[in-house]
C-alpha cells in the first residue's frame, strides 16, 4: 500500500506510516511553511525517506482541475502497478475543541473535515484514516456532524471502524486523547480481510497499545512537590518510567539538541513562575510539569503555558518534541518562527501513536 497524506503538518503522523513500513507518495499541506519544514526534517533522518511529489494548497483543490486530473492519472498508474492506496490525514481540529473556537461545521477548519471526506468519496482509495480531537464525539452537536460524515462514507461503500485513543495507551509520555477513524472500500481487495462481530466490521485498536489507559491513570504518580530550581529528584515509584517526562528529556538528549533554545520569554517576570509547584498542571494556564510523570496534552495555542519541572522556564521546542515522542534526530529550521514551531509541534499526530497505529493496519490487512 502506498500512501497520499493530507493535512501533513510537519509529518508527524506520515513519519509513523513511513518507519512501519509504508510509501508515502504524496503529501499535502496548506502551509507552505510547514511543507518546507517538513522536508527540512526528513533530510536530518539516518534513512532519509523522500515523498515523490507534494502539493502546498487548499484541500478543495483536488476537486478541480488540473489537480483532479493530476491525482487521478497517478492513482490510476499505481493501480497499474498493482499497488493499494492508502489515505491518512487529520483535518485542523479548532473548531471541534472545547480549548479552542468550538464553531464546529460552521468554522473555516471544521469544514475541512467534509472536505477530507469528499476526496475520500470522490477519489475510493482502498483504505483511509481520519484523525481528530475527541470533542468531535463528546459534544453533541459535533458528534451529528461526524455522524452525517460517517453515513456520508457507507453510503459510498466504506465500512467503518473508530476508536478514542490515548497516546499513553502507546508509549508517549502525554495524555492526549484522540479520535480515530479507519474505512475500507468495500470493492478493494483489502475488504476480502475484513472481520466482523455480529455485522460490525472488527478492527483490532489494542493490537499494538503498551498500556492499559484505565490502568495507567490508576498508578500512584506523583502529585506536587515544592519548586526547586535544578533540583534533583531520583526516580522512586512504582510507574512506568518511560512514561514520564524526564526519561525522553533523557533520551532525546534536550538540553544539546538543536532546537534546545527555541523558547518563549515568561511575561511579567520570573516570580509569577516560580510560585508554581512541579506537578501542578490544575490550572488553565502555567502549568508545570512533574519530571517523572507524564505531561497534559502538548498544545502551546490560546494561552496554555507548560513550565518546565525544574527550570524557571517555558519547554523548549526540543522538549515538546520529545513529549511528542518524536526521535531524536528529528529538528525544525532555526529560521522559523517560534509560534510555527510550536504550532507544528502541538498539532502533530504524536509519533509512537502514529507508528503503533500503522503497524496495526499493515499487520491486520496483511500488507
């Protein structure tokens, strides 16, 4: 199976599907900026894995000429070759977030995700993934909008399977819950694969999970202790210690790594941060993270601060990278801004999640 990804971002979620094994054969992003980072990444990796082609621009334009034809005559080439073809993309989620603008539909991103869909319809890959953020199914009226778009692709002949994951579930030290749509073309040759309990077609999300998400939040982490800058703590409970911060500030090497300066200035001064605690990540904003727990969801947007646990600092771009648990070799430019920084960071799909999901699908369908 080879691989069309929208929506890409900085590649995080294309980065999973590549290291289990996939072709990533087209790529796209509104955001030049982001594609340039994108590629800029790749080049810093051991095996340097390049995409044929890409396309930096709206998503609708795929619905119209040239493009259509473009895509079109490439499909069709492929499945000459005898190849499947595989979509993945989680359109931008503001609009669906309690956090951020909740306009839904009606909000310029949230009609994105129809977009997704209607190339979905129009251009019957054999598979896809629909990635987004979980109030698009706990709010009520979000959750009839992704109805409306679900009933939009079984009535194209996708049957269909969704979960809610946490990125914990994974191996990724970040409690980040996430939805999580995959759809088979009831006519490719991947549908002769499928598995259904009593009528509802089987996908097997806990294949690949590290930990059980109930279990995990029952385990006795450590709450808040007094800050202290350069303080040193030893690893004493009985948790998963690769869930935490301090072992993939560790692993990826933060303070040495190349976007270990990329940091935000505290407004108003050091004193306000210095009164907050490690571990305390209660309030809306400024919240420090413990050093051996895991962190709140990695979103840097609408004034949410994350403190470093033992630094009176904002994390760095290195550091946020490495609650995304992306490898260690993965940089952004140095002439970015460090708003897109952030930005391309806190809305990828985390990278062990991304990887342990394409697993499941490569495994499952016997690619």
């Amino acid at each position: 199976m080879v691989i069309f990804s929208f929506f890409s971002g900085v590649g995080m979620l294309d980065l999973g599907f590549q290291e289990a094994g996939f072709e990533i054969v087209f790529v796209n992003e509104y955001e030049e900026l982001f594609m340039k980072a994108y590629q800029y990444a790749r080049k810093k990796q051991k095996n340097n894995i390049s995409f044929s082609s890409y396309y930096a621009g709206d998503i609708n334009d795929f619905m119209k000429a040239p493009l259509k034809h473009k895509i079109e005559k490439q499909i069709q080439d492929l499945k000459e070759d005898g190849e499947l073809i595989g979509f993945i993309g989680g359109p931008p989620c503001p609009d669906f977030s309690v956090a951020g603008k909740n306009r839904g539909r009606d909000g310029e991103n949230g009609k994105l995700a129809k977009s997704y869909i209607d190339v979905i319809n129009y251009y019957k890959p054999d598979f896809f993934l629909f990635e987004n953020v979980k109030g698009l199914i706990r709010t009520e009226r979000h959750r009839k909008y992704f109805d409306e778009l679900k009933g939009n692709l079984q009535r194209n002949n996708y049957v269909l399977s969704e979960a809610l994951l946490n990125a914990l579930e994974f191996g990724v030290p970040q409690d980040r819950e996430r939805v999580i749509l995959i759809g088979v073309n009831c006519f490719s040759a991947l549908s002769k694969r499928l598995i259904y309990v009593n009528n509802t077609f089987y996908f097997p999300w806990g294949m690949h999970k590290r930990y059980n998400i109930k279990n995990v939040k029952d385990m006795n982490w450590p709450t808040t202790q007094r800050y202290i800058q350069y303080s040193k703590r030893k690893f004493r409970y009985n948790v998963p210690i690769e869930l935490t911060v301090e072992y993939w500030f560790r692993k990826n090497n933060v303070y040495k790594h190349a976007n270990c300066k990329d940091k935000f200035k505290v407004r108003n001064g050091q004193d306000r941060i210095r009164n907050v605690e490690e571990g305390d990540v209660s309030r809306k904003s400024f919240k420090r993270l413990h050093r051996w727990r895991y962190s709140p969801t990695a979103a840097y947007g609408n004034n949410e601060v994350h403190l470093h646990p033992y630094r009176s600092r904002r994390l760095t771009v290195a550091e946020a990278m490495a609650i995304q648990s992306l490898p260690k070799w993965f940089e952004l430019p140095s002439d970015l801004a460090l708003t897109d920084k952030f930005k391309m960071i806190g809305n990828g799909v985390p990278y062990l999640m991304s990887y342990e999901l394409a697993k499941t699908i490569c495994e499952f369908f016997q690619i």
